[in-house]
C-alpha cells in the first residue's frame, strides 16, 4: 500500500496480541484509531487461518465495503494490493486474497435489517467482522456466531462507538460471548495533532453528553 501508516504502541498491541477470545471488542470515540487496528489485525489473521471463509458485515453492503473493505485508504483491499481481487460466487460479493496459506474469500453483507440474516444462511465461516456492531439487528448477530461453530481458527471482531447502556448487544453479546473488550479514545490516534485535539474539545466541553460521548469514550 502507498499511504504511510503510523502505529501507536497501543494499537501494535493490538494488532499482534493473540486470538485468545472468541469477541475481541474495539469501543471508543470516532477518529480514535479502532478501525484501522482492526483492518490489520484481520489482515494478519486471513495470512494464517486454515478457514477458507470469512465475513464482514454492516448496517448495509455499501457501508462493508467502504467502512472494511476500502477503510478510507487501509482497509484489506489496499493492505493485500495486487493480491486482493473483488469476485462474486454463488454466496455473493467477496474479496478472493492470495495469502501463503491459501485463497480467503472474505465475504461483505449488510445486516441492518430483519432479514439481513437470510443472506448467510448455509455458510460456514472461520471469522466474522462486525462494524458498527450496534447497528445490526441481532438476529443477524447471532447467526453470524452459528455459522462459525465448525471454523478450525474461530474468531471475531467487533467495533462501535459507545452505545446507550441499556443496548441489548451489550447483555445480549458482549456479556455472553468470551468477550475481550478494548476502551479507545482520539488520543490513540497518532496522526490527530494536539491542535485539532484541543479544538475538537472546545467544542465537544459545551454539552455533557456529547464530551462523554465523543471524547471519553463513555456509553
């Protein structure tokens, strides 16, 4: 890929600690890094995994793609280069990569709706990617975790900015799952200056919720 990374320690960790949970969950402010963290920790683990596989899902297709897939510049189609090709098959859109281990096909769904789930039905899956996993209705959800029982390196990955804190994902995923949960804010992103930093919080200071929310991090 052409665009320079810069990788804080805290996202390196991340990156290439090991895959010791079922749920890794990245929640946090927007701007705070998470997602380009979770573009290369995917990355690495689709060098690896003997499944086949994989899945990234959205509130919608589109929203796969772009949030994941195109990731504003370090999403797995520029991580991969040459070596990621858009195909289509008979269980839809995916990115075909050739890695030492083998072809992964990573398959891109939406699942904001309550017949998301029908679009994966019959599929086996080594690993599943959730963006903006609050988005999502939970029947897709859940499915998803299905449909990964039989993977021989069984994996995902959720990120989102803080949800109410009644949302059902929380009860109904976070604690249910073995869920290894990773709190992120806009000083984990190494390429916001102290500058943009300090006027962002002017602004963000004039309403409690929103200064939560958007600074801190908080649900």
């Amino acid at each position: 890929m052409s665009k320079k990374i810069v990788f804080s320690p805290k996202k390196l960790e991340v990156i290439y600690r090991p895959y010791s949970c079922t749920l890794d969950v990245f929640e946090g402010t927007p701007r705070s890094g998470k997602t380009t963290a979770a573009h290369f920790r995917m990355a690495e683990f689709y060098t690896w995994s003997r499944d086949t596989n994989h899945l990234v899902v959205a509130y919608n297709q589109e929203q796969a793609y772009r949030l994941f897939l195109d990731g504003d510049g370090t999403g797995i189609l520029h991580i991969f280069g040459d070596l990621a090709k858009i195909k289509h098959n008979e269980h839809g859109s995916h990115v075909e990569i050739h890695t030492p281990n083998g072809i992964k096909k990573v398959y891109y769904k939406g699942g904001g709706k309550s017949n998301s789930v029908g679009a994966i039905t019959g599929m086996s899956l080594g690993s599943v990617v959730f963006m903006e996993i609050n988005l999502l209705h939970m029947d897709m959800i859940q499915e998803c975790f299905r449909r990964t029982f039989a993977a021989q390196d069984r994996y995902h990955l959720a990120d989102l900015n803080p949800p109410a804190p009644q949302h059902p994902v929380i009860s109904e995923v976070f604690e249910v799952q073995n869920t290894r949960w990773t709190h992120w804010t806009i000083h984990d992103n190494p390429i916001i200056t102290e500058e943009r930093k300090q006027e962002i919080y002017e602004t963000l200071k004039k309403n409690p919720y929103l200064l939560a929310r958007d600074w801190e991090g908080k649900r």
